[in-house]
C-alpha cells in the first residue's frame, strides 16, 4: 500500500512527488569517503574520480580506459561501487536489472589499484545474475548471492565456491521474498565473519506462501499466468532463520531462536565487532514485541538480552526513510563494542539509548518532549552523536549533537538562518560533512563543512553566503488547521496567479494519510502536483495538502499510533475535519472540491468520496487498495493487528465497504501488472460499484506495474487524462 521506488529517469520526478521520500543524496553522483576521511570518491562521467578535502583537489583514479575489458572496445558502465576494507580494491557493479523496487541484480567486476587489473567475477553464473557482491574482511574473497544461493569467490583464481544449493524460487539463501524487501526494506541477506572464515545469512522458506497470479494479455496472443508468492494478511509468513556457514566445509550452522519461525520476522542481523556472535532481532507477528538476541556463530545457542513492546507496533524505521537504505544492517555499534545505539518510543517520543550487551542498565541519551528523526554519525573519541531532528517544527529537519552518556543539552548545529530541510553525509572520521538544505522556496543545495568549525570549507561553496542567489519568491504556504475535535494538522497550499481574495477557488486536496509517509515537509517544488499536464495555479486551482494522525511526522508516538487498526477511519475523519474548516475559508468554492492520491493515497480518495460525499465533489484514485484484506501481510498486519482477531476494523476502514454511498465524479486508474497493490482490488471495487449502479470512469494500464511507469507514453497519457477528468469535472478559475 506504499510507494512504488522505481528507477526510471524519465519518471523520477513521479518518485519525487508521489512517494515524499527522504532521498538523501540520491540523483546526485554516489559519495563514498575514503577510511581517512580527508577525502571522497565519486563517479563521474563513468570515471572514478577523488577528491582530496578542503580544496576538492580531484585526481581521477579509474579511468575510461581502466574499465574496458581486454579485448571489448568500451568501458563497462559503472551504476554503484564498494570498496575492500583497505580501500585498495573496488567493486564495480554494472548490467543492472530490476528485483522488485530496484535494481539489485547484474554483473561485478573488481578493480586492484596495486595491479592495475580489472577481473569480472561470477563469469561462471548467469549473465546480470550476481546480487550484493561484498569483499571479505581481509579482502581475498567476494561472496554474492546468484539464483537465490549464496557463493564464495576467489576472485583472483576465479574459483567459486558454492556455500548453499538448495536456494529456488521459495526457499531462498542470502535475498530476501517480496514481502521481506517491502515490508522491512530487507534485500541483502548475508554478513562476513569478521576473521573472514565464515558468512551469516538468511534463509526464507516461502514454499507455503500462495502464489497470487497476475495476467499478461498483451504479449501473446495467449494469456500469460505471472505467479507472485505474496502473503496476504491474515496468511501464516514465511518462515525465516539464520545459519551461519562455514567456508572452510560449506556446513551451515542454524541459530537456535526461540519461537515458530513462520510466526516471527527476524528483521536485522550483525556480526557484533571482533566476536564470532551475532546480534539478531526478531519480531513477533503482530510487531508490537521485540527482542534482541545474541547468538554463538559456532554452536547456534542464543540468549535475550533486551525486549520491548508497544500497544500498537514497535517501529523499526527512523522517521520517513523506510526505503532510504538497507534495515537489515542498521545496528550502530558503540565503541567499547559492548553496547549499541537503539531508538525507542517507550517514552512517548522517539529517543535514543545506549543498550548493553552485557546486561548492564540501558542508558537514555537524548532527552525531552521531541522526536529523534534519524542518526547522521558517532564521534566515539568525543563521545557525541549526531542526529536529526525538529522539535518545534514538525515538517523541518535540523542537525543536533548531545552525549552519549546522556549528560548535557543537546546543542543545534544547523544554522539558525536557514529555516527548512537539513541533511548530513559525514565522513569516516567526522572532520567533514556533506551539508544539504531546502525548503519550499529554495531548490536543494550542498556545501562541504567543516564540522569542527561548523562552517564551510569556502567562502564559494558556502549556503549562508549565497542564499540569496539561490531563494526564489515562496509559492508554497505552510499553515496549521485545527478541527472540531481540537485536532491541529500541519498543511501547505499554493493559491492561484493573480489570487483574487475576492473570488472563490477549487481547491485540490493530495492526500496520501497512512503511516508510510507524510506528505508536508518543508521542500522545494513540495506543492507542485506532478500530473497536472500545464500550469496548475495559472489555471486557478488551489493546491493543498494535510498531514492527519498517523503520518509518520515528528509529534511522539501518541500522534503516530492513534491510527493502530483505524486506518481508513482516524485518517479520513481527520482529512475530512480540515476540508470541513478549509471551506469556510471566503476564497475557497465549496462547489468545486476534488481529492486525489496514489497508493495509500488512493485508498483516502475512495474513503474520502464515499464516506464524505458532501465535502469532496470529485476523486481521482491511482492504484488504490479497495479492501484491505487484499494486501501483504507484514504491513496490514503491523498497523490493523490480525484479521483472525479484529476482522470488524479492516471492515470498517475499507473503502468498498462504503461505495455504495458515491455520488460525485470517481475516476479509478490502476495497473493490470501491479505486484504491490494488485488489480484485484479494482476489479472487487468495481464490481460493488456495479451493484449499486454507481457511475463512475475506470482507466486500466495494461501490465503496468505500481508505479505506472513501464510502456511508451504511459506518463503522457496518465497525466493529460488526469487533467482533462479534473478540468471536466472541477472546472478551474476564479468566480
């Protein structure tokens, strides 16, 4: 019921706009800091190229003609590069092809900066086969996953050694199913042994999950049957567990977690530094109890040393990154190596502990009534942390520090002149630190720092000192609505040109209100809607958009897990209640209101248009989940419990259960080939629409998949139909 994370350069804008994500750096050049820290490497017109700090000297370091191949008369195209642990060896991963939401497949080669050479390994594996290739510890091996198997290889000698051969299409070795990388964003399976004599990995047994059938009409003029292992909520899930296996015998040793591994998630995994155990966290079903275990690699044995539980869900995710990066290794080891950093909401807001490993007390590190939005770095020697946060503004993000013995005030560290969007890439040895910033009237921009200083490395580069070269005239409006229930909502909204306050608008509200994402954040180009084919505001709309209760938005956990089992009721309600107090503005058309989102988004339009069908005249819906009992089962059981348990509140939030109330202008778009929300849910809506002799208009993309984003004029078509359904049915223009 989420976004669809779709690499396609021509649609990226699309990601931009529907997912709100938090991208970090992504779309700019890969930085990768060397270990020293005084410098950084990045890919640059297919050469790798490094940069030596503070002056940005650059030396290219792989050239063109370092990456052709004996005997090929091009280079290979380099998409993504690691490095061994001594930086003197790189791998280089090229021939990529799509695994669900990104590209995670294809071919490596490694390149030795001391010999010169470049050596594709995994020749022996199917062509664009090899996925999260990584170098061993000491740097003699590689080990990949090809055909959900997990192998060793020397990549010198090319010998390959294959360290499982049982892995198919349902039991999988080192990868992860589709709910997995959904659900946890897990897709790399395996750790090194930091001696580099064995490697741990995940095994999913999806034998037992029902396949759900998607159909391709159009490639054949016989239909196509595509089987997807897809758990639908209320399904018993994969089982998962972990084995460590040995590369001297290829034996594997299982981990001996308590509990029924197809009633439990185990969703991250470490080596803890220096040691032959493992730090492993399961949850139970429901995600609402976690524990952390510690497990002997060698012998299997594992012991607790640390639960949780939460009434609603215990979240793994740092606050709107849930696709940022790879979960599954996201324990932050503290220095001593005897405790780790762990972010917990048990006391009303997301704060970070220092949790022993030994059994010693937990230790609160960041203090008061906000929430820690996501860890950029650890100075070990001066016992700081930095991290994001925003504690008076939840739609912004600032840096801070504190102690990570929980003495002292947190100190801010963004500068005070620049309200908006901040984001840290530190280096290795937190002397420098990429710095980017945004907000609604400022496109994103960089600047190297000095974090010691706190300033940039110069006078050139510096934001503060061009800032007003780069702001440009606000478009965009940030306001707060409180309901009737004395409920207070963040909002943006762009007006018309030439606003009129005499006159009265359409207003178009983007709702997306589930707890994947939230929608209002201080952002450039944040207001502007995507698939409006034309100038939206030059046409007269007013555009707007409202964070509900739910949202994964920086204000404690209360405002967060309102929503556990009411999705489709707390968030509708609350939309509603703003659009309530939005039409008693004097400039807005209570006439001519429209609703529309994709995904979650989706499914609030439905809601929206059949339970509120006296505020919301018109709703377009992209690639909505009809009836939550359609969808995966980690998501929908995560926010709405078991449906075994409280089958009445997937009853009541779902949107089919209401549509026989429509009466305004619905147009439904989904696409036949969607993995993640699947056209069923169309087809079940439409139906019950039928019934009731509901008029509506149904767009269907053939073998499209969430994202809309596959086939020649796909984005064309979809945008000039959105348009020409809005301008029909909420005509546009001041009156």
């Amino acid at each position: 019921m989420k976004k669809s994370l779709v690499l396609n350069l021509n649609l990226f804008k699309i990601l931009l706009f529907i997912c709100f994500f938090s991208f970090g750096f992504i779309g700019e050049a890969q930085v990768n800091w060397t270990n020293e820290g005084d410098s950084y490497f990045k890919l640059e017109e297919n050469q790798l190229v490094r940069y030596t700090l503070p002056d940005h000297d650059a030396t290219t370091v792989i050239s063109k003609a370092q990456l052709t191949p004996k005997g090929q008369p091009e280079p290979i195209k380099v998409a993504h590069f690691t490095f061994s642990e001594d930086q003197e060896k790189v791998l280089l991963f090229t021939n990529t092809k799509k695994v669900w939401r990104l590209n995670t497949k294809g071919d490596y080669w490694v390149f030795n900066f001391k010999t010169n050479k470049l050596t594709q390994i995994g020749k022996k594996l199917p062509s664009s086969s090899l996925m999260f290739a990584k170098f061993s510890p000491d740097g003699n091996k590689i080990a990949y996953v090809s055909g959900n198997n997990l192998y060793s290889e020397d990549y010198e000698s090319g010998n390959i050694q294959a360290l499982t051969t049982n892995g198919t299409v349902s039991l999988i070795n080192g990868t992860f199913d589709w709910a997995y990388e959904e659900e946890f964003a897990c897709r790399d399976g395996f750790r090194w042994s930091p001696d580099s004599n064995s490697i741990a990995y995940w095994q999913i047994d999806a034998s037992n999950i029902k396949k759900f059938y998607m159909i391709n009409y159009t490639d054949s003029i016989y239909s196509q049957l595509i089987p997807l292992e897809y758990p639908k909520v209320g399904e018993t899930p994969s089982a998962c567990r972990v084995g460590v296996v040995s590369l001297s015998n290829a034996k594997t040793t299982w981990m001996e977690i308590p509990g029924d591994p197809s009633q439990h998630y185990l969703v991250r995994m470490e080596f803890i530094p220096s040691t032959n155990d493992l730090l492993i966290q399961q949850l139970n079903r429901k995600q609402n109890h976690s524990k952390l275990f510690i497990a002997d690699a060698l012998k299997g044995n594992a012991r607790m040393i640390q639960e949780e539980s939460d009434e609603a869900w215990v979240d793994l995710f740092m606050l709107g990154n849930q696709y940022e990066i790879d979960y599954t290794s996201n324990f932050i080891f503290l220095k001593d190596r005897n405790s780790i950093l762990w972010a917990s909401e048990k006391d009303g807001w997301r704060h970070l502990y220092q949790i022993s490993l030994e059994g010693k007390p937990e230790i609160l590190i960041t203090k008061g009534e906000y929430d820690v939005i996501d860890v950029k770095h650890i100075n070990h020697e001066e016992g700081y942390v930095y991290y994001l946060a925003s504690p008076n503004n939840a739609t912004q993000k600032y840096l801070f520090k504190t102690k990570l013995n929980g003495k002292g005030k947190k100190t801010l560290l963004s500068p005070e002149r620049l309200k908006g969007t901040h984001d840290y890439s530190f280096s290795s040895n937190g002397a420098y630190a990429v710095h980017s910033f945004t907000n609604h009237y400022t496109p994103k921009t960089t600047e190297f720092i000095d974090v010691a200083k706190n300033k940039a490395l110069s006078r050139e580069e510096s934001i503060l000192q061009n800032i007003n070269k780069l702001e440009r005239e606000p478009k965009t409006e940030f306001f707060t609505i409180t309901t009737a229930e004395n409920i207070e909502m963040d909002g943006w909204m762009v007006k018309p040109t030439n606003f009129d306050p005499n006159k009265k608008y359409p207003v178009v509200f983007l709702v997306y209100t589930e707890p994947a994402n939230a929608t209002v954040k201080d952002s450039y180009n944040i207001g502007r809607n995507f698939l409006y084919k034309g100038d939206m505001q030059g046409d007269g709309y007013i555009y707007i958009s409202i964070d509900n209760r739910g949202t994964p938005a920086p204000k404690g956990r209360e405002w967060r897990k309102s929503i556990y089992r009411k999705i489709g009721l707390v968030n509708i309600d609350d939309q509603a209640m703003a659009a309530t107090e939005i039409l008693k503005w004097d400039f807005v058309d209570s006439e001519r209101v429209a609703v529309w989102g994709w995904s979650g988004g989706g499914s609030a339009t439905l809601n929206l248009m059949f339970r509120y069908p006296e505020i919301y005249k018109t709703g377009i819906s992209i690639a909505a989940v009809s009836n939550q009992l359609t969808y995966d089962n980690i998501y929908q059981e995560r926010f709405m419990g078991l449906p075994q348990e409280n089958m009445e509140d997937f009853v009541k939030g779902s949107p089919i259960t209401y549509a026989k109330n429509l009466k305004g202008n619905l147009l439904i778009i989904h696409g036949t080939g969607d993995d993640n929300v699947h056209y069923q849910n169309a087809e079940l809506l439409l139906n019950e629409l039928i019934k009731y002799n509901k008029q509506f208009q149904f767009m269907p993309y053939p073998n499209r998949s969430h994202g809309l984003s596959e086939g020649e004029g796909t984005f064309e078509h979809l945008s000039t139909l959105y348009t020409n359904y809005l301008k029909l049915h909420c005509p546009p223009g001041g009156r």
